[in-house]
C-alpha cells in the first residue's frame, strides 16, 4: 500500500490543480493508496500568499495578519472535517479553496455553507472546530512536515508499506513522474533520502 502525504498551502491555486490532478492517479493506482491533503501554514507561505494577494512585494502587515489567520483557520477547520473522515477533509479543503480563489472571504457563512453541501455533521464540525483537539491535530501536521523535510508547496511525500525503508518527498507533479509513482507496473522501488519518524521507527527517504 502506498501512504501519500500531500502538503499544500490552503490559498495557493497550484495546490488545488495538484490535488485535483493527484485524485486522478490515486484513483489508477495499481496499488491501495491511503491519501491524506494536510494544508501547512508557515511564514513563508502566509507572506507568499500576502504578496500575492495584494499585488505588492511589500504586503502590509494587516494584510499579512489577515492571510496568517485565513491560512490558520482553513487549516484548522480542515482537521475539524477530517474527525469524520479523510475524504471529508479532502472534499472540504478543496471547496473552500475554491471559494476562497474565487474571492468569497472566508466566514462562518461560508463554512456552514460548505459543511452543508458536503452533507457533514454540522454540530459535530461546530464542536470539533473550537476544540482543543483540532489544534492539536493541526500543530501535528505542521511537525510532521517539519520532520519530513517540507518547506515548498505543494509538495507530495509518498511511503510504500510493502518496502517499510524506502519514501520519496518531491515537488515534481508532472505526468512522468506521477505516472512512475502510482501507475507503472514496473514502478521501481522508492528511494532514499534524510531520515524521519514513521510509526515509531526511522524511515529512509530521498527526494525525487
């Protein structure tokens, strides 16, 4: 089985044509494919987004506050999902970034409205959002990240449970290489690059 990590910044457009193009392959894979989109949330990217944003490579720093809690709250709202499921959570994500890329503010409107089409458990969502737990699960994905060497987005890491010493980080979503990683029937074993925890033990993975 294939364990992917797809970490994304949650206002990037790239990042939605990723996921979008992912779910493809994920869906041909020759092999049972576990996935899960965590959304990051750095200084880097929150300037990133800030730039963009206001078109200015000096964003001001209410508008640099405004992206930091968009990101921050996007993220959390997405772990909140993901409490009733990781396609919850991926279907989430992807509907308010597509909301959000198309100029809607990120409100509590909005979000009941996205819990609503997606037919979530909207009280258990309310509950979950303004839980400790959901920090929790945040600040995890941000350590997991940091631990698997991500620093660009979006970016993929990819564990084959049937090799448990072999990963692969890249930020390389091209055809050819999505191919090789999930379709081909030759597909060659994953390789190695610096080190990090997987279910208590060192993982060996490289990027590719």
């Amino acid at each position: 089985m294939l364990e992917v990590y797809h970490f994304v910044n949650p206002l990037s457009g790239d990042c939605l044509e990723t996921e979008k193009k992912l779910a493809t392959y994920v869906e041909q894979s020759n092999k049972k494919v576990a996935m899960q989109i965590i959304p990051v949330v750095t200084m880097q990217s929150a300037r990133q987004t800030a730039m963009a944003a206001s078109n200015s490579l000096h964003p001001s720093l209410h508008d640099l506050n405004v992206v930091s809690q968009t990101l921050y709250q996007v993220a959390v709202d997405t772990k909140a999902a993901q409490f009733q499921g990781k396609k919850a959570a991926r279907e989430y994500l992807m509907a308010t970034q597509q909301a959000l890329l198309q100029g809607n503010a990120y409100s509590d409107e909005l979000v009941m409205q996205t819990v609503n089409d997606l037919a979530l458990n909207q009280e258990m969502f309310v509950e979950d959002r303004n839980s400790d737990l959901a920090v929790q699960a945040f600040r995890a994905d941000q350590n997991l990240a940091a631990e698997m060497g991500v620093r660009n987005f979006p970016a993929l890491v990819v564990y084959d449970t049937d090799r448990s010493e072999y990963a692969v980080r890249t930020d390389d979503f091209s055809d050819e290489h999505l191919t090789r990683l999930f379709l081909s029937a030759t597909r060659q074993r994953l390789r190695e690059y610096d080190g990090f925890l997987h279910n208590g033990g060192v993982t060996e993975v490289e990027e590719g």
